[in-house]
C-alpha cells in the first residue's frame, strides 16, 4: 500500500505548491500489479480507514494465497500521521501499525510457523 496520486493546492498538505513534496508520488508506485508485486495505490490523501480496507481486501487474501514460509515486515513508517515526511496527507496512527501487525501474525501463524521479521 502507499500513497499515489497528484498533490494540488487545497489539498490540506502542510507546504505549499512548488514545495519538492508536491505534484506525483515517488516515481514507480501507483502501477498495477505485476508479477511478485502487488501495487495498492490509496490516493494521495488516505487515512487509517482506507489502509485497513485496502489491507483486509487486497494484501491479506493475496497473502493467504501466497502460503509464505516466512513474512518480512517493512513498514512505511512515514505514513504516521506525524511524521512530516507525508506532508500531512497520510493519517496513520500507531493502532494502524498494531492491527496490521496482528493481522501479518496471523498470516504467519498459519502458514510459516510464526516467523515474521519485522
């Protein structure tokens, strides 16, 4: 999951236009699914609600599916909500963090033994 899309004016980001946060998200993201990656673009402006639907329809059935032997968690911490990096336009809090990482567990529980690396 990661944020994708244009950053306008009114947009809420806490820096102006012309900033070199603003216009297209980092070079790459936002394409479709290919091969081993699977893309899930949220729009450039999202929040807990968006990750956790994206997450419980898309990441965690593609997973199942996938049976892993071992999950690697890399989590974009710059999607926290006060992380300036974001520019104020991803709302993540730690509890988003928490409930992804129950629901990788899981995962891990069932199909590698519950070895995650995180």
């Amino acid at each position: 999951t990661h944020a994708a899309g244009d950053v306008g004016e009114g947009m809420g980001a806490r820096y102006a236009s012309g900033s070199a946060y603003t216009g297209m998200f980092y070079p790459g993201t936002g394409a479709e699914s290919s091969g081993g990656v699977l893309n899930i673009p949220l729009g450039p402006k999202f929040g807990s609600r968006e990750f956790r639907v994206a997450f419980e329809e898309a990441v965690l059935p593609r997973l199942d599916q996938f049976a892993p032997g071992l999950i690697i968690i890399s989590a974009g911490f710059d999607a926290h909500k006060q992380d300036a990096m974001n520019y104020g336009l991803v709302a993540l809090g730690e509890d988003d963090y928490f409930w992804a990482t129950d629901r990788l567990r899981a995962v891990a529980e069932k199909h590698c033994g519950g070895r995650v690396v995180s």
